[in-house]
C-alpha cells in the first residue's frame, strides 16, 4: 500500500480502532483528557489506523510487557468523502515546516490539528504514520455535524488478542 496522494484514493477505504476493551471502542475521551501527536487536550476526536496491523503497533508502542494482554476491542468504519477529508501527505507536511515524525514533539503537528478541528469543515484528518510511513492514521472529529451519519456501531466490536509472543524477548 502506498500513501494515499490525493483525497479520491481514500474515499470507502476502511479504517480501525483498536482499544482495551474497558473503554468503548469510538469514543475520543482518552485523546480529549491528554491530546496525542495530532491534536492537543480538549479537541474531541478519535484516533484510528489505515489497518489493524498499524493500530496493534500503536498500541503496543505505548505498553510496557505486562500491560500486552488480551483485553482489547476493535471495530472498523469507511471513510465517507461526502463528509469532508482534511489529507496531510508528508510533502505538504514539508511544505508547511511540520516536523511530525520527531519524538515527543507534537507542537507543530497539535497546531495543524487545532486548525483542522476548529475550522469544523471536514469531519475526517488523514497524517501519515510516524510508526508505518505507507500507512496513515484517521482522525475522526466528534463534534463536526456528520459525524452520527458514520453509523459507528460499537456491537461489531471484535475481541483482539495480541500473539503471546510479543513481550517475551524474541523467544
């Protein structure tokens, strides 16, 4: 899969979120409290991937070997174009000075997000992956008006495990 270079390529792709199944899977709480790489706190969005590969090693990034247990959820939904689709390719990431792929520096791309959010125009952001550079993660705006006509039903949650393997030090 290459990264999408124009906002056609990415209308009725899938995208998916992955989450510990305590928390219901489409809600934005957790990046409202603490923002995230694209968005500051208090900008009520949802994260999600271009695959659930790309969500399982988002996840894991942030786990410690005895947090990777077998208590998550996923569900996936379809990028609907109709609603608006905010496409950040790295280029024009480039073009604008953001260093979103740094470490821990999330000032640059938090101030893209704002903009994003509070202009309200489109109910989907599309940033590359700092984890997958072909792949892309889907921020999704809770408070743009289409957002209940994306039909999210958290009863398709699928249970997800990760492989056992992962956390034991490459047995």
């Amino acid at each position: 899969m290459a990264y999408p270079s124009d906002v056609a390529e990415l209308d009725g792709k899938n995208f998916y979120r992955l989450c510990a199944r305590q928390f219901t899977v489409f809600d934005g709480t957790g990046a409202y409290m603490y923002g995230a790489r694209w968005t500051p706190a208090g900008t009520k969005v949802i994260y999600c991937g271009s695959s659930l590969a790309l969500c399982s090693m988002e996840v894991l990034v942030h786990l410690n070997t005895q947090q990777i247990t077998n208590k998550f959820h996923y569900a996936s939904g379809k990028i609907d174009a109709r609603y608006g689709i905010d496409l950040y390719t790295p280029e024009r990431l480039a073009d604008l000075g953001c260093r979103w792929n740094i470490s821990g520096e999330y000032g640059e791309p938090q101030q893209i997000g704002r903009a994003w959010f509070e202009a309200g125009e489109h109910l989907f952001m599309v940033v590359p992956s700092v984890l997958s550079p072909e792949d892309y993660a889907v921020v999704i705006n809770q408070e743009h008006p289409a957002f209940d006509e994306l039909n999210l039903d958290e009863a398709q949650a699928s249970r997800y495990n990760f492989d056992t393997r992962f956390g034991r030090g490459g047995e």
